[in-house]
C-alpha cells in the first residue's frame, strides 16, 4: 500500500505496510479504487454537462464518495465494497445521462462506413471524445475548404447524423492513441485534441500545429478557448496539402438504437443457432506489451459468434475483414467508452427477449483496461451483478490482493490468460 494523505503518514512519506491510522492495504486498494471510478464518472459528468446535462444525484454521491476517503472516516471494508458498486451505479446513471445528451443534440447514430486515411488538400485531425469540439469544429470549417479526419476515440462520431451530415468530415486516420506520436508526426496538417489521451510531443516535430481545448493542456502548444477554432483553420491552411491515400474502409455506429432495430433477424439467429455466442471485447488501448491479446483472440473467435466492441482497444482489430452471419456483421463497433452504456442496453434487452438474466445469456465480456474510466466502467457492470467477466492485460495495481480475492469470489472476476485457453474455456461453458 501507499498512503501519504495525513500529516501522520509513516516517517513523514508515506505509510507503506500498515497505515498509522490503522489502515490496511485492502482498504487503501477499495480508496484509490472508489477514487478512480469518481475519476471516471467525472469525465462523462463533465462531458454530459458541457451538452447542459446534469444530475444532482450523481454531484451528491460525488461528494460522499470523496468525503469517505478522507483519514479517519472509515475502516469498515463492507461499506466500501457498497460505495464501490454505488459508484458504479452512479456511472451508469452518467453514461446514460450523456448517451441522452449526445443522441438529443446528435442524433442516434445509423451503421456507417468510415474510410480511412487521407485525401488531397488541408486538413484538421481532431482526437479525443468530445463530440461538441467536432460539431463546433465541422460548423466553422464548413466551405473552408478544410477536410475534417477523426482519430482514436473520434470515430464513433462518424455515425451521429447531424455529425455526419456535414461533407468535410472526410475519414478516420490513425489508431489508439498510444500510436499518436508516430502519428500526428506524419499527419501534416492541423491537430486539436480535445480530451484525455494526449501525449507530450517529442521534441522538433508537431507541437507547431498542435492545440489543445477545454480539459487538455500541453506546454508549447496553442490553447483553444470558447470553441473558437479560427487559430486551428488558419494553421491548417498554411500547411502543405495531405495526399491522396486512402486506406480500408471501417464500421462504425451501431448504437443500441441500431443493433435493437436488427433484434428480430439477431433473435432469429440466435434461436436457429446461427450465432452461437456474443463476445464484448471491448476497452481502453495501451502501449504496454500482452495487448496482442486482444487481436488474437478477436481472430480466433468462431465464424458462428459475433463480436461486439467499443473504445480504442478496437483498433487492435477493427480493419480485419470478419464477415457477416446472414447480413449481421460479425464486428459491431458499438462506440466510445462511454457507449458501454449502449452494450448494456443490448445486453439487457436480449435477456428480457430470452427470459433469463445477463449472466445466461450466450455472451462473454473480455475487457481491456487502461485509465480510469474503464475502472467506472468495471464498476458499473460489477453493480448490474455480472459475473465472469475477464480483465486485462494485467490487474491494475491498486487492486490489492485481498481487494481481487473479493472480486473474484463474488463476481467470478478473471484475469485474462491466453487467447486458446479463454477461448477454450468459455466455449465450454
Ligand atoms: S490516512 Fe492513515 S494510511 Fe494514510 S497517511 Fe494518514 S495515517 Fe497513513
Ligand atoms: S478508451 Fe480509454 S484509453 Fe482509449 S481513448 Fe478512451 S479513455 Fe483513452
């Protein structure tokens, strides 16, 4: 454990073995647990709140959840294993509270085709998850003549119809955003990012043509307030044109809204024994190595299972051609993290068609994670009382042993292991 938030922490640095309040490290682990999922339900707040949605239920919790942390306050584990599943129904509450605000200013997303790379003439590479910037973004650069790229978590975007409505929004370029530095390198013209998931950029390359806005800061890079984007467009037009390099093609933009209006044909599948099993493989990217994980067990999936996925971690797989199962694409890219939300409504309406609970359903969620939105996530599905769900690639280490021993005992909670032998183990089931 490491703890240093008291004026009594151990030698003045830090309490490291047993807290001199008497903490341990599974409650330490439930803390920076409980922290990290605030952390993530404060991006989506903020997110939902920038569209003007908001819930005072969700504040409330926010500042309890805070409090209980502070020395002294609690030393009872059960407790915090309630605050743990409450934060995760709270997230729930915040992914659904910015599905509204997104789908009510947006649109529902429809099934899109995405192409990728990029076409001749100026160019803005817009990454993050903010759809707000690229709305603002696409309204100002409307005839400028400058086209409009989505990179990493930006791609869902292209489903939304008063998203796509506007012509210039000309692709998806890139990958995760652990590729970006490689990336926005060779992209040469105008970046903005817009939300977390931004590297510091190397010495001498891109930083000239790199702004930030709203939540993002990087040194030596312009700053863009009040959605103002003049700054953006007029670097983009001073930069040399991008060629012509076009690159596959990707789908995007199937919101529940759209895979509910395929329940019928999907249940029919389903009954005939046409789609065996659904696979979530969903979550965060990273630059760590073991996430080839995740590519390989996407390719060695059977033909009769569909995939559904959502956030970056779908770059490790969504250009590989999986086909469809009678007109169903066998990869549903489903969207941002935050459209986990979207994959539970799924979820849910398919047990309610099968008249059994989530965990009977044919469907098997194998996570990725990163940061810590994906940990509001985790709690939120924790909450909903799913069980046997995998994690990867590795457990995060705030996660205590004693904290993990809980999780799994309760929530059959897997780490991931490999690919033949996952694979293996819940086609058995
Ligand atoms: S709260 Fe407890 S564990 Fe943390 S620094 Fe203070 S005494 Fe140490
Ligand atoms: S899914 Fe996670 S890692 Fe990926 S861009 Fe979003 S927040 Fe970052």
């Amino acid at each position: 454990m490491f703890c240093y938030q008291c004026e009594q922490t151990a030698g003045g640095t830090g309490c490291t073995k047993l807290g001199v309040c008497g903490k341990d490290e599974d409650i330490q682990s439930m803390q920076d647990t409980l922290l990290f999922g605030l952390k993530g339900i404060a991006a989506y707040a903020y997110h939902a709140r920038e569209l003007g949605a908001k819930d005072e239920s969700v504040d409330a919790f926010m500042h309890e959840a805070l409090f209980k942390t502070v020395t002294n306050v609690s030393f009872d584990p059960t407790q915090y294993l309630q605050m743990l599943l409450k934060c995760g129904e709270m997230n729930l509450k915040t992914m659904e509270l910015l599905d509204k605000a997104h789908t009510q200013r947006f649109g529902n997303p429809v099934p899109t085709e995405v192409e990728t790379g990029t076409k001749i003439g100026s160019g803005i590479l817009i990454t993050g998850h903010d759809l707000l910037d690229l709305y603002e973004l696409l309204k100002q650069t409307d005839s400028k003549g400058v086209n409009v790229y989505t990179h990493g978590e930006m791609l869902p975007a292209h489903g939304y119809p008063e998203l796509r409505k506007f012509k210039h929004l000309a692709g998806n370029y890139g990958g995760a955003w652990q590729e970006q530095k490689k990336e926005f390198n060779s992209f040469s013209g105008a970046i903005l990012v817009n939300t977390n998931c931004v590297l510091i950029p190397p010495q001498n390359t891109y930083l000239d043509r790199l702004f930030t806005t709203g939540i993002t800061g990087v040194s030596g890079a312009t700053h863009i307030r009040d959605r103002d984007f003049s700054l953006v467009i007029k670097k983009a037009k001073l930069l040399p044109p991008l060629p012509e390099a076009p690159e596959k093609k990707v789908m995007t933009g199937f919101h529940h809204a759209a895979i509910l209006g395929l329940a019928d044909k999907i249940i029919g599948l389903v009954k005939s024994g046409k789609i065996r099993r659904f696979f979530l493989i969903g979550g965060c990217d990273g630059a760590k190595p073991g996430r080839n994980y995740y590519t390989e067990f996407a390719e060695k999936v059977p033909g009769d299972c569909v995939i559904l996925t959502l956030a970056c971690g779908k770059y490790r797989f969504n250009k590989l051609d999986f086909g469809y199962i009678e007109g169903i694409p066998r990869l549903i890219d489903i969207g941002q993290c935050n459209n986990a939300y979207s994959a539970i409504q799924v979820a849910l309406a398919l047990a309610k068609v099968f008249n059994c609970g989530v965990n009977d359903l044919p469907l098997s969620i194998v996570l990725s994670w990163f940061e810590q939105k994906a940990v509001a996530i985790l709690l939120t599905l924790l909450y909903l009382g799913i069980k046997g769900m995998r994690v990867g690639p590795t457990a995060p280490a705030f996660i205590s042993s004693g904290l993990l021993k809980i999780l799994q005992e309760k929530f059959d909670l897997k780490l991931i292991t490999s690919p033949d032998k996952d694979l293996s183990a819940i086609l058995k089931s």
